[in-house]
C-alpha cells in the first residue's frame, strides 16, 4: 500500500522556485504532525519542515525563510514552497510524520536539482 506520492520537484537555477506536493494516506494525514525530508547525496535524510494538524510550523536554520510548509486537509496533501534555492538545496525530497513516528515505508521521493 502507497502511504505518500512525492511530485514537483526539478531542475531549477539558483534563486529559483519549486513547489513539491505530497499526497498522505488519509489515517497517516488526518492525525500526524507532517514533515519534509531531504537526502541529499552521500548524506543521511534529514527533516527540515513540519507542520502539526493545527498549521503551526517548524523549519531547520538552513532553509527557515525561504521554504514554506502546507498542508490541505481536503486533499491530504502536504506541501513544500522553496523560494531562493541553493545548490546546497540539491536531494531527493521525501514526506513523511515528523520526527521519530515516522512510518517506515517511505515514497519515492522526488528529485530537486539546483544548478546553473
């Protein structure tokens, strides 16, 4: 059973936009503190965005101001707006619960390269 479908990502230049969608299975959205993940290369996968069922959110240091978290409960759709993107914003994007509840099978994750 698919619990998340990433989708959105790209490439994109530096100081680009994107914004990643990530449909939830409806037990795991309706009730979860929801997170953005990113692995990029050589690295282990790292949540950098949360947002709990009331819509309060939660960034890391590294993409707080650029990157907005979503969500949409008619949907149960999660979503990633990055604005002014890096290379160092280069990984595979994954949604999943936030933080040590996650489920432990993950999506597919979705692709974002920022490169000139």
């Amino acid at each position: 059973q698919v619990q998340f479908v990433e989708s959105g990502g790209g490439l994109v230049q530096p100081g680009g936009s994107l914004r990643l969608s990530c449909a939830a299975a409806v037990y795991i959205f309706s009730t979860s503190t929801m997170g953005w993940y990113r692995q990029r290369p050589g690295e282990q996968r790292a949540l950098v965005a949360e947002i709990t069922v009331s819509g309060n959110t939660k960034y890391v240091d590294s993409v707080e101001g650029r990157f907005a978290i979503s969500r949409d409960s008619a949907k149960n759709t999660v979503y990633l707006q990055m604005n002014s993107l890096k290379p160092d914003d280069t990984a595979v994007y994954y949604c999943n619960r936030a933080g040590k509840y996650f489920v432990a099978s993950w999506g597919q994750g979705t692709q974002v390269t920022v490169s000139s």
